[in-house]
C-alpha cells in the first residue's frame, strides 16, 4: 500500500502537517456552483482525528458561524481540498474533543441567564402614517373639547351680564324714590317752623 497513489494530492506533504485534535486549521475547500469553482474557506477546531495517515483518514472540524455551531468531517487525502493550513496549535490531554460542544451549551445557558427581554424596533412608514393620524385625531377632539368649553364659557357670562343689571335697576328704584320723598318733607316742615317763630315772637311783643 506505500507506493499506491489513491488520490491525486501530494499525500506525503498532507501527511507531513500532523493535524491532531486541539489545532485551529483553515480549510481552503473546492465548491462547484453553476458550472464554476469557487474556493470556500472553512476555518475551525479539529475535534478529532481518524484513521491516522490511511487512506481513508478524515479530521472533524468545528467553527461558530452567527452563533450556530457547524461541524464538517474532512477527508485527509480529498482532492476537493485546495489547501490545509494550521493557524494555531494547542496542547490537549485527549485525542477526542466532543465536551467542547456540551461546554459551549453550558456557557451559552450562562449568557442566556444575563440575558433580558427587549423590543425595541424602528418605525415603518406604515407605522409613522398611523402614528400621525391619531396624533391628528386626538389634537382635533382636545381643540373641539376646548372649544366646547371657551362657548359654554362665554354663554355663561352673558347670561351673568343679562341678569345683572336688572338687579342693579331693581335696587335702585326704591333709594331713588327715597331721594325724591325728602325733599318733599324739608319743603313741607319750613313754613310750619316759620310759624312757629312768628307766634312766639308776636308773644314777646304782648
């Protein structure tokens, strides 16, 4: 099986990078899409390693994309494989890191814990119209209250102004009748106190 060729990479040079669980690789990945090739780029941790350097040997690598875990089982030897690099190397005590996908789990219930409600949203231009038009409702129907209330207030002081006067004519009737008795009076006790003094003077003269 040494001088076998199963796949038509350099098998020596991938061999040779000694990918192993704990590393952080990127994986530079051949996409057929609508008769093109395009290169993706998937850059993770490797959670294991399998089949050491066989021909069937695969890698599994992990990344978070928009807080979604994502895993992909890699082939070593895959021709659709443009490019393998290790961007960093960490030391590990075991060979398999599956507890990473229960420790995110954990911290992600952490995060969510300290996590509040929220609604807040922007306006739609459907949502400002409406929002315009009540605001146009309620100003009409408090300037029609107002209205209402400035009327009934000025009625009010008409009926005040009607009434006042006739009580004022009311009132002064009878002082003015008063007015006009007295004179009458004084004019009527001058000749009788005239007479008074004439007949006590002819008295004297006696």
């Amino acid at each position: 099986m040494a001088g076998v060729q199963v796949s038509p990479v350099n098998m020596e040079e991938r061999k040779s990078l000694g990918i192993r669980a704990g590393d952080t690789v990127r994986v530079h990945q051949k996409i057929q899409d609508k008769g093109k090739t395009r290169i993706q780029i998937f850059e993770g941790l490797v959670l294991a390693r399998k089949h050491g350097n066989e021909p069937g040997a695969t890698f599994t690598v992990r990344k978070v994309a928009s807080g979604v875990g994502v895993e992909k089982i890699f082939p070593l030897y895959s021709p659709l494989i443009d490019k393998l690099e290790i961007v960093k190397r960490a030391k590990v005590r075991q060979s398999k890191l599956y507890y990473i996908r229960e420790k995110v789990n954990r911290e992600i219930k952490r995060q969510m814990r300290r996590m509040s409600l929220m609604s807040l949203a922007t306006e739609s231009g459907a949502e400002a119209s409406a929002r315009e038009a009540e605001e146009a409702k309620v100003a009409e129907a408090e300037a029609a209250k107002v209205a209402e209330a400035e009327a009934a207030a000025k009625a009010e002081e008409v009926v005040v102004a009607e009434e006042a006067p006739v009580e004022e004519e009311v009132s002064e009737t009878p002082a003015e009748e008063k007015k006009e008795e007295a004179p009458a009076e004084v004019v009527e006790e001058t000749p009788a106190a005239e007479v008074s003094t004439e007949a006590e003077t002819e008295e004297k003269k006696d």
